[in-house]
C-alpha cells in the first residue's frame, strides 16, 4: 500500500536545542561556523590530496574519500539543522525525514567500513613495510571504497525499506535536532518491538563491532612493533595516534545512540551535534594540523597557484 495512503502524518515537528532567541541565534552562528569549517576543511583536504604529486600513497587516498564521506554526512543534516535555528516551526516533511535518514545512514555505514580499510592500510604500512606498495594496490584501493559504498547503501535501506511502510497517524514531534530512526520508529502507530530490535542489531551492533574490530587491529600492529623493534613503538604510537583518535570520537556517539537507542538518555541531542557536526570537522583538524606532509602540499599547490595567477 502507499505510504501516502497508509499515513496520516505528513510532516514531523523537530524540537531542536532549546532556549532563549539570544541563545538561538548563538546556536547559529556556533553551527554555521563549524559547517563552514567542515565543508572547507575537508574539501581542502579532498583537493590536495588529488592534486598533489606527494600525496599519492594509498593512505592519503583512503583519506580523501574519508572527507568526502565527512563532509557529506554533516551536509545531510547541519544546513537544516542551521535553519531551523531561525524559524519558531521547525518542520521536515515524511519524505524529507525519510530522504535524511537515508543518506545519513548511507555515509555512515561506508565512513565505518572505510575506517575498517585504513586501520588495514596502517597494519600494511608498519608492519610488512617491504610489501606495502604490492600489497596497497590500486585495485585493492578501489575494491575498498566500492566495497565502503555497497556497506552504507546495504545497511540503510535494510532499515529504511522498513521504516517507510510504517504507519504515522499519531503524535509527530522528534525530540531531536534531525530525524533518526530510533525516534521516528517510536512515533508509528503500530507495534515496533520487532523493528526496535533490528535496529538496535543492524546500527548499534555494528558500530560496537566495528570499533572493537578497529581497537584490537591497532593492539595487533602496537604489540607487533613492540616485539620486533624496541624503538619503533614510539614512531608506532605516533601514526597511529591520529587514526585512533577519529575512529573513538566517530564510533563512541553511534555506539551510545544506536546501541542503546530507545531508552531515554537526557544527552541524545548532544551526542547528535557531536556525530554530525563535530565529528566530520575534527578529520581535518587531525590530518592537517598533525601531519606535516599534508601541510607541506597543501603549501605547495598554494604557491603554485599564485604562480600562475
């Protein structure tokens, strides 16, 4: 049956961040900074690394298409997030909503996996050095992102396909900044008992899983730098520091919001702002301010560019 058919509710209320007009247009102008950030940032980083001789190893590669997937994450929710800041009725459409959560998902779902690939790509780099560039192919290179994307879209419309037959004929408003599967699901009209399970299966496990999966391949590459070179731990240590970084503050908000979706935790909102806003501008920050190879070529191509102005 048609969704439109099946449902009474043809819009959702958000509830956003609340408080004062002041403390609104502070929220504002907070958000459109870190966005503007983030879509500067990383598209900064994407430009670099495909323009830039220097930065043709497999690992700046996986990271161009990190911030790709980044940048696209925080634009499926920020700018209207940003908007409604300035509205008194801040609404989304069924499909609108719908539309949201799918991309959401879908950049989501292949950003894990793709971390999955780079933490493979550190374990190559430290530990089998010599088979590096045999081993980090471009087939293989292309082969992850490929296998990224059919992960996020496989594991969005698992949800989605179920999500949109749901009957909405009730209460409309989502006490959040966006619309999420945990707390649309609780709006249906029917019982989602089976559904919740599901997702608590299909996100909440798999970011926990993941996380794991990337904490014990970065164990694995400390412990066998340890007992193969005394002082290689500390050199170890400082690659890998970045990576871990990006794949905690990515994993930890999904892990809290999806693994334990339906209970009522008062700081939800705050882990969202943190997972779409925050989350995609700290890659950048990382990958550019610790790494000096990136900052020697993003200060090459400038100087070419004022040459051939």
């Amino acid at each position: 049956m048609d969704l439109m058919n099946k449902s009474i509710v043809s819009e959702f209320v958000l509830l956003g961040l609340s408080g004062s007009w002041t403390l609104q247009i502070f929220y504002f102008f907070i958000f459109f900074m870190l966005y503007g950030a983030t879509v500067v940032g990383n598209l900064l980083i994407m430009v670099t690394v495909t323009f830039s001789s220097h930065l043709n190893s497999p690992m700046y590669f996986l990271l161009g298409n990190l911030s790709f997937f980044d940048m696209c994450l925080s634009t499926v929710t920020t700018p209207k997030m940003i908007a409604d800041l300035l509205r008194k009725e801040r609404t989304i459409s069924l499909w609108g909503c719908m539309t949201q959560m799918f991309f959401m998902h879908l950049f989501g779902g292949a950003e894990m996996t793709l971390l999955i690939a780079m933490a493979f790509d550190r374990y190559v780099a430290i530990c089998k050095p010599l088979h590096y560039t045999s081993i980090m192919s471009r087939r293989l290179l292309y082969g992850f992102v490929l296998f990224s994307w059919i992960i996020g879209f496989t594991h969005t419309m698992s949800q989605i396909v179920l999500t949109v037959n749901l009957p909405f004929c009730g209460p409309n408003v989502v006490d959040n900044l966006f619309c999420d599967l945990p707390l649309v699901i609780k709006l249906a009209c029917k019982d989602t008992y089976v559904l919740e399970l599901f997702v608590i299966a299909d996100s909440g496990l798999l970011s926990l899983i993941c996380f794991i999966l990337l904490l014990v391949s970065y164990t694995v590459i400390l412990v066998t730098v340890h007992n193969h070179s005394s002082g290689g731990l500390s050199k170890a240590l400082s690659t890998l520091s970045a990576h871990i970084t990006v794949v905690t503050l990515f994993f930890g908000p999904c892990i809290f919001i999806y693994a334990w979706p339906f209970s009522n935790f008062s700081g939800t909102k705050i882990l969202s702002v943190f997972y779409t806003v925050i989350t995609p501008l700290l890659n950048p920050i990382i990958y550019t301010l610790r790494n000096q190879e990136m900052k020697v070529a993003m200060k090459k191509l400038r100087m070419q560019h004022v040459s051939f102005r």
